[in-house]
C-alpha cells in the first residue's frame, strides 16, 4: 500500500512538472519580423510611459494571470487624399490630389505611443485616424505658400507636408513613408493663366531669339561674300605665282630626283649584297642554334628515359628496404617486449608458487608443532600416491606374451607354485625405503619394511625351475 502511493506522488510530481514546463513554452511569445509584440498588464513601471513593453524583432515570457499580449501589424497602409478648395497664401483655393504611404513606427517612444492608441484598432480605423491627421496637415501647410511656389517647387511642397504631417503622426504611433503629390488644379483658373503667361514669354522669347539669328545671319552673309572676292582675288595672284615657283621646283625636283635615284640604286645593290650576306649568317647561326637544342632535347630525353627512372627506382628500392627495416625493427621490438611480458609473467607466477609453497610448509612445520619427523611424514603423506606411481612404472613397460605354470600341489606352507610365481613378482619391484633413500628420505617403519633374507630369497625363487604341474 505504501509503495503504491509513493508511486502516485512520483506519477503527480512528473505530471506537474510537464505541465508547468508545457504552460512556460506557451506563454513564451517570439515576435515576428512585420509586427510589434504588446505585453500589457502588469509590466513593473508606474505612469502612461509604462503602461505596456514592446518588442520589435524578438521575444519575452509573458506572465499569465497578470500580463497579457497583443500585436501591431507594420503593414504600409496606402491613403488617398483628395484635397479640394484648400485656401493658399493668397486666398486662392487650390485642389491638391496626393498619395501617402504611412505605416506604425518602430522607434522606441513613438512605438509606444502606438501600443497606447491603436492597440486594437482595425486596419481600417487607423486609415481613418491617419487620413484626418494629413488632411488638416495640408491645409495647414498650403495656407503657408503662394501659388507660385505651389505650382513651381514640388520639393519644397512635398517637405513641408512631411514635416508637418510626421510629427503629427508620430502622436498616435504611426510614421510617414511616402508622399506622391499629383496635378495641382485651382478654381479661379489661376494656375492656367500662370501656365498660359509662361508659355506665351516662352513664345516670345523663341521669336526674338529667332529675328536676332536671322538678322545675324544677314550679316554673317554680306561679310562673307566681300570676304569671297578679296579671297578669290588674291587667290588668282596667288596661283601665278605658285604656278611659275612651280615649275621651278619641278624642274629642280625633276634633277634631284634622277640624282637620287642613282644613289638609290648604289644604295640598293650594296644592300642586296649585305643583306644577301646577313641572310647566309643568320641562316647558319639559327642551324647552329637548331643543332644545339636538338643535342639538349636528345640529353634532356635521355636523362628522363634512364637517370630519371634509376633515381626513382632507387628511391623506391631504399624506401622499401627503410620501410622493411623498420618493419622488422617494430616486428621484433614487439616480440622482445611480448618474450619480456611473458618471463616477468612466469617469474611472477613461479614467485607466487614459490611465495604460496614456503606459506604451506610454514603451516605445516607450525602444525606439526616444530617437529622435523612429523613434519616430513605429512610431506611424506601428501606425496605418496605419486611414489607408488613411480613403483608401479618399473614394471609397467614389461613385455609379457605368455606366462605357463606347471602346478604339482601345495609346496611348503601350503603355497603353491602360482602364489610363489606372484611373490616373486611382486619382489622384484624395487622396495618402497630403497626408492625414497634414493632421493634423501627416510621412510618411517610403521610403512613396511622387506628384509633383506625375504629379499634375497625371493630372487632365489625367481631363478628356479619351473616345477612341471602333474595334476
């Protein structure tokens, strides 16, 4: 009964302990990349600036009971805005269709300020909130310029509207990605009189530009043809006399050309003749050279044919030879250490033996009570059945084919020939005291002891006759 129950706490404890590990993993929220992770409750500050913990891009364990969690999608939320009749610096009113792009920030106190106002708004509801918050914005800021900057400097329309409408933004928690502005129009037709004054100045100017260009050209004519006849004037006395210094090079050309061309021609024959004799140099140089390279091909070939090939095989030949030597070195260091384990082994199981031995006779020699007799006689004891196999041995390798007994009745005693035969036998065993004296021990005579009469005659019997059996 007991270990019953000690088995239904253990089976409770594990449960708990899986389930409490089972509510910490539930509770422990990742927050994705496109969202805000809002814990809310009980995050430890005091005031509106800790009333929620958010987390962009990681994770927190939210404790149950006392916290709870919540996200913010960063979608891009895309407003159109159709701004019409919005007063301008001159009090001309103005339509400015545009675009904006805004999204909820990711900056530390402008995130928190989004878990404060739109934790729990639709996508729709923040489109509204962000949609009214721009339109007073524009009109804020178009109330600040003229037309003329209006219609002429996008840029500068386009950053105060980003000024003025992110930093109202940011009170609610969203930020302003995009603005696109689009055609601006007005009512009174103001800005196309402004378009149709420039095009007209435009128009003007490129008439004006024009009658000026051709006035020049005019000009630029005149001046090129009085240009033309002084040109063409002097040209002609140019050509006279060019004509006549013409002729005069000519005809000096004409002779220094025929000088030329005859030390031309020395010229030309002394060159073939050099060149032809350079060329018969060069020619044998480079058979020189052929011959050279083709008795360095024929060693390089040669040495790569045998030397090459020797030095290898020699290089594997002392390779094996090292790797062999090295091989029986390891080979018979191996066998002298296993030849050394196995003496040191055997001396120390002979020193065990030994050791064990000297232990046993040293008990003996304290169970006999320090007597030498007594002592030897359990030596004795303890050997004895391998003394009668030695006596036994004596006659264990006789060659006995046949034995015939010729039985006449009973011989003195009453024994008979067979009982003789067998004493006789038996008395040439060698004695159990002749065997022991042998090897240095005393038999007790309590073991027996065979005379040496009963002896003698025993081998007398074994030399008699054999007495023929009548019977």
């Amino acid at each position: 009964m007991v270990g019953f129950e000690f088995l239904v706490l253990i089976a409770t404890i594990v449960l708990l302990f899986f389930v409490t590990v089972i509510g910490f993993a539930t509770r422990y929220k990742r927050c994705p990349s496109d969202k805000i992770l809002v814990v809310y409750g009980k995050t430890g500050g005091k005031g509106p600036a800790k009333s929620a913990k958010c987390i962009h891009g990681g994770a927190t364990f939210v404790w149950p009971v006392i916290q709870d969690h919540a996200f913010l999608d960063l979608t891009p939320i895309p407003i159109e805005i159709k701004l019409e009749g919005a007063l301008s610096l001159q009090n001309i009113r103005v339509n400015t269709p545009s675009t904006f792009t805004v999204g909820i920030s990711t900056e530390p106190g402008v995130m928190q300020n989004a878990a404060e106002r739109l934790l729990g708004q639709s996508m729709q509801a923040v489109q509204d909130l962000a949609r009214d918050i721009i339109f007073g914005q524009m009109r804020v800021v178009i109330a600040t310029m003229s037309i003329e900057d209006i219609n002429a400097d996008r840029e500068q329309l386009i950053d105060n509207i980003t000024r003025g409408v992110e930093s109202e933004l940011q009170k609610v928690g969203l930020r302003l990605i995009n603005v696109n502005i689009q055609d601006i129009t007005d009512a009174s037709g103001y800005i196309d009189a402004l378009g149709r004054e420039a095009a007209a100045r435009a128009i003007n100017d490129a008439k004006r530009k024009v009658a000026e260009q051709e006035r020049d050209g005019e000009i630029g004519k005149a001046r090129a043809e009085r240009e033309q006849r002084v040109e063409v004037a002097a040209a002609h006395a140019t050509a006279v006399e060019g004509e006549n210094r013409a002729k005069i090079t000519v005809a000096n050309s004409d002779a220094e050309r025929r000088e030329r061309e005859a030390e031309a021609e020395r010229l030309a024959v002394a060159a073939e003749k050099v060149q032809s004799a350079q060329a018969l140099q060069e020619a044998y140089t480079a058979e020189e050279l052929a011959e050279r390279e083709r008795a360095r091909r024929e060693e390089a070939t040669q040495v790569a044919n045998i030397v090459i090939p020797a030095e290898i095989e020699k290089r594997r030949v002392e390779t094996i030879a090292e790797a062999e030597a090295q091989r029986i070195r390891r080979t018979k260091r191996g066998e002298a250490d296993g030849i050394q384990a196995l003496m040191e082994a055997e001396a120390e199981g002979l020193k065990a033996i030994l050791t064990r031995k000297a232990e046993g006779f040293a008990k003996i020699v304290e169970a006999a009570e320090a007597k030498a007799e007594l002592a030897s006689l359990l030596l004795i004891t303890e050997q004895m059945p391998k003394l009668v196999e030695e006596q036994v041995k004596a006659i264990s390798n006789l060659n006995i084919d046949q034995i015939t007994v010729w039985e006449n009745g009973r011989g003195e005693g009453g024994k008979t020939s067979t009982a003789d035969f067998m004493s006789g036998m038996v008395g040439v065993l060698p004695p159990l005291h002749e065997l022991t004296k042998n090897v240095g021990i005393d038999l007790p005579q309590y073991l027996g002891k065979v005379s040496e009469m009963g002896l003698e005659e025993a081998v007398k019997a074994d030399d008699a006759p054999p007495v023929e059996d009548d019977a």
